[in-house]
C-alpha cells in the first residue's frame, strides 16, 4: 500500500462507502442468480473466464487462475465440478508444434446456454448500475450559480 500523504474529504470516504456497499450488493445478486440456473457463483465466473478469454482455443488453467485471483489447484477443482456438470470440456494441444501439456477449457453447449442466461440478465444490471457508479465515482460537481 502507497502512501501519497493525501488526505480524503468526508464526501470521498462516503463515496467510497457507497461503491462498496454497491459491488457486494451485485456480487450478492450475481450469486443468486446464478443459483436461479443451477450454478455456484464461481462456476459462473469460470464459464465466462472461459466465454471471454480472446483466444479461440480456449484458456489455460493457469490463465484462468489468473482471471478468477486464485491458485492453480483451486481451479482444477473447480473445472473438475465444472466438468462433471457436463459445462466445460478439457482439450490437450494437438497436432504438430502443439503443446500437449497445456490444457485449454471451452465450454459445452450446456455451459454456453446457462451462461447465456446469466451473461443478459448481468449486462441489462450493470447498465442500470452505471449512472450509480459513474456518480460514486466522480466529484460531486457544487455549482454556486443560483
């Protein structure tokens, strides 16, 4: 943590308050409705690791360590549950020049229709969330004209 010997306003601590209070009300709903479709808040977010991550091929594990902030040995957890569920499938590079070490994950057509139904209900929240976090995060622009 750096220091830069700059102090907050009250309004930024309040500020701060709100948007937290805001992201875990989100994080908390996102868990719901991913339990409306049968899913742990953490098998949402590796299928759309997976959906979002830019190569065609699919995502390392380790790449998706990465985008879920946890440890290897978790994720092969999690993509073993995952793969049980008949939601995402494990490919061993193949063919000449390819690596048959990494492992890359894409998703079944099971794991793409619940994250389908997920991935709407989310974007149409986080637009009606916008204005909220565009305002927590910006000054409060005071105005001293009548």
């Amino acid at each position: 943590m750096s220091s830069t010997g700059q102090h907050l306003t009250e309004d930024e601590y309040a500020r701060l308050l709100k948007f937290r209070v805001g992201l875990r009300q989100f994080l908390r709903w996102s868990e719901q409705q991913a339990a409306e479709v049968g899913l742990t808040g953490s098998q949402h977010q590796l299928l759309l690791a997976i959906r979002g991550h830019p190569d065609s091929r699919g995502p390392s594990i380790g790449e998706l360590a990465g985008y879920l902030c946890t440890r290897h040995h978790s994720v092969v957890q999690l993509i073993d549950r995952a793969e049980q569920l008949g939601l995402v499938a494990r490919n061993r590079g193949t063919g000449q020049g390819k690596d048959r070490r990494v492992v890359r994950l894409t998703l079944t057509e099971a794991g793409a229709a619940k994250l389908a139904l997920l991935s709407a209900t989310h974007l149409e929240e986080l637009r009606r969330l916008a204005p909220l976090v565009n305002a927590l995060v910006e000054p409060a622009v005071t105005s001293d004209v009548p």
